[in-house]
C-alpha cells in the first residue's frame, strides 16, 4: 500500500474537507479558499478532489467531494490523488472507521509483477476510529485482492495452499490437505473428479482455528483456481478472467484472517477445495453420473458447472459437525451477474433472522449484498431422469437460484446456512478500490459475526 494511517496529527499536516454536494458554503472555509473552490467550479461533486493552495502558492489544504449521497468510503480518492505528504480530516467525520478504511484501501496497488514508484500518503486517524479493526479489514481485503489478482501460473491449488498455511502459521491454526487419489479414498469423489485432469492435484484444504468448545463457525470457499469451462470448454473471451474463479477461496481466507486477528469466541474452520478445471484425457464429461460425498447422485449436464460440486462435497463435510454458522463463498454464476451486476452479490439462505442480519450489516459497512430467494419451486429444474439431480437446468433461467438450490441439498444440519455469489472483482475504477480482484461481503459478514461473538475486552 502506498497510504498510511497515523495515530496522530503530525506537525506540517495539511487539513482535508468532505464537501458534500451543494454542502460548501456550510464549511466555515476562509474567502481564500471559498473563492478558488467557485473558481475551480468546485461543489461537492462526488469523487472530485480540488488541491488548495496557500497565500504563497504552497500547498495549503485539499477539498474532496461526497456527492449527494455521501460515499462512506470516498477517502479512497484522498490515497490516489493526494500529493505526497500528512493530511488530516478536519472537523466531525460520519463513521470515521469507514474513512479510515476508505483511505487505505484506496492506496491499494498490485505490484507483483511491475515497479510502481509509490507516493506516500499519510492520514491522521479519524477521532472515534479503531485503527486496529481499521487495519486488520484492509489487510484482509489486500489479502483477498492479492490472491485473486495472481495469475494462475503462480495461484494453481499448491500456491493456494501455500497461502492458506502462510495464514494458518500467523495465527496457530491447524491446517490439514487431502489431495490427489486420498480424495476417494476419504471420500470427496466430486472435488476428485472435477480436478483430475488438471497439472498440479486437486485437494480439499482444511484449517481450524479457536477453542473446541466455541461456537462453530464454518466457511467454504470455492477455489477453482483456473476454469477453462472442462469439455463444455468456454471461448477465450470467457477465459480472460477466469483467475478470479478462485474467488470465493479468496473471501474466506480473508474474513478468516479478520477473526482470527479479533480473536472472535469462535470455533472457526476454513474448507476450501482447490482444483483446476482443465481438459485432459481423463477430465470428467458430459453425461457422465457422479456420486456425492452425500451419496446423492449427479448427472454432469455441463462441465462448466464444475463450482457447485466441488462445494457440495465441501459443504457435505461442513454440514456433518451441525455447525452454528455455516457460510459458503464462490463466483458461481454468471446469472448472478445479469441480475444484479459487478457490485452487489446476491445471497441466499435458510435463516430468516441471519438474513435480516446481514442485510442490516451491508448497510452499517457499505459492503453492498442483495438476498435472493431460495424457491423451491425452480428446484424441479435441476431434475435428472438417471440420478438424483443435474447439475444444471435446460432452460438457463434463474441460473443463481438453481445454483443455490442445488448447494442446498447438501446442507442439512447446519443451523444457519448463507451462501454469496460474488463476483469477486471491480470492473471500474473506485475511490476505494482498483480495477482488479475484489472482496466482497467479507466486512458486512465480520460487522454480524463480531455483533454475534463479540471478543472479549
């Protein structure tokens, strides 16, 4: 990151205003100031930064537009565009741990495989935020970003692995791997067979953290490190982004990371199948019948629909300790994308409370998430007439719900299940976020965790 957050205001620090639209006048600015804001057409507008300078043509304070409907997380701007220095929020600041937050994932930048001169930036920390809770979400989103930003050459399922014991180590955390033929052997046929055919083998990574007696806490991410669509192959165009397909892996590893940093009270355990859907002489086909670690029969109706079984069989094991909370995460569908866009994952669950929750969490966060429903209906759709049940539908509507209903087979005990279907990357430029590989309500599911389990002082 090139932006940082201070304990105090350093001596030479320069003094930042939000402005919110149409909001100037109420600032108390001095003429000088007021007058080269009017001059620079400067109202508010959302996004837009105006450097001001001083009575000798130094740099004497900056003015960073909210827009109308003020953007939480608009400091983002302040550690893309800042000049090089200490700057400091003056005056009240609405949720102070948001701007903070804001400010460092703003300074954000990918530099594994290119130099980038940084500019540092500094920003006081907010009265009334928490700089170590502002820290450890920004770390989790960087870890996030970081993993899926890596192209497959170098985030194939033993880099993925690798990372999940790197974390495992910061915390003590245990973790464990079934890979390769062992997956039959342990039963897990489905994350057997969706990565046989790929170069490195395909394994079920699993960490557990927390005391035995704690509430359990289980979170399921989707680790398709690179999916060529299998035989029912996509075309390049598809494949462009298909990187990210390890995105829900990605999620889970980072809101791992916040509750273990916050020592939640809980009985946390991460199980992320790591595969690549690749094509090979043994890759699994069309038509082909799979039995679930559940014992519920598959029929392959397409092999780009590959997420969903290697989470069934994950979420098989998950749902046998009966856990409190049960949560999966995976870009599962493109359908989820045409409902709802880039920015806001749909989320389903069983638990109407849980959902209320989360929907309440999105909004204190700004970590947007919109629930869809589980109908039950659409469920005939995923029939098959020699198995249990298709992993696709013929028709391809509702293809996000068919997708949940599908997952839902495999979740019985479990009291509270949620599964996110996120995109897990931000096609356009934001104050608090790059183009590139993204988290994705990770925040909203902490701010609920942390109100649930809330650590001890």
């Amino acid at each position: 990151m090139s932006a940082e957050i201070t304990k105090q205001k350093s001596s030479g620090s320069r003094p930042v205003w939000f402005v919110p639209k149409g909001g100037l006048e109420a600032l108390g600015l001095d003429a000088v100031t007021l007058a080269w804001a009017h001059a620079n057409g400067f109202e508010g507008q959302a996004g837009r930064l105006l450097v001001v300078p001083g009575e000798k043509g130094e740099i004497s304070g900056a003015l960073l537009g909210t827009g109308k409907d003020e953007n939480r997380l608009a400091a983002g701007k302040l550690a893309q565009a800042l000049p090089k220095g200490a700057w400091h929020l003056v005056g009240p600041v609405n949720q102070p741990d948001l701007a903070a937050l804001g400010f460092l994932l703003g300074g954000y930048k990918f530099t594994r495989y290119v130099k980038k001169d940084d500019t540092e930036v500094s920003l006081a920390l907010p009265d009334g935020a928490d700089k170590a809770d502002v820290k450890r979400q920004a770390r989790a989103v960087t870890l996030a970003r970081d993993l899926i930003n890596t192209p497959t050459n170098d985030m194939g399922p033993d880099a993925l692995e690798a990372a999940v014991r790197k974390l495992g180590d910061e915390h003590k955390a245990s973790v464990d791997v079934i890979k390769g033929d062992a997956l039959l052997k342990k039963n897990f046929p489905m994350i057997h067979a969706v990565g046989r055919a790929g170069s490195e083998e395909p394994r079920l990574i699993d960490l557990e953290w927390g005391k035995k007696d704690a509430p359990k806490v289980t979170l399921v991410g989707k680790g398709v490190c690179f999916d060529t669509g299998g035989l029912d192959i996509k075309p390049a165009s598809s494949m462009l982004l298909m990187k990210k397909d390890m995105g829900g892996a990605a999620n889970v590893l980072a809101l791992a990371s916040i509750i273990m940093d916050a020592k939640l009270p809980v009985r946390l355990r991460v199980l992320i199948p790591a595969v690549e859907n690749s094509i090979s002489a043994n890759a699994f086909r069309p038509s082909d019948i799979l039995t679930s670690r559940k014992g519920i029969t598959v029929e392959i109706g397409n092999t780009d629909a590959e997420g969903r079984l290697v989470l069934a069989d994950a979420l098989a094991l998950a749902d046998e300790e009966e856990p409190e909370i049960l949560i999966d995460m995976a870009t599962l569908t493109g359908a989820a994308r045409v409902a709802l866009g880039p920015d806001v994952p749909p989320f389903y669950s069983n638990d109407e409370i849980f959902a209320a929750d989360v929907a309440k969490a999105s909004e204190a966060v700004s970590d947007p998430v919109w629930r869809m429903p589980l109908w039950q209906p659409y469920e005939a759709k995923l029939s098959s007439r020699v198995a249990d049940i298709n992993n696709v539908t013929t028709d391809g509507f509702a293809g996000s719900v068919t997708a949940a209903l599908f997952l839902k087979r495999f979740v019985e005990k479990a009291k509270v299940w949620g599964h996110f279907d996120i995109y897990g990357w931000n096609p356009v430029e934001k104050p608090h976020s790059p183009i590139g590989g993204e988290a994705q309500a990770i925040r909203a599911l902490y701010h609920l965790l942390k109100t649930r389990f809330p650590a001890s002082k």
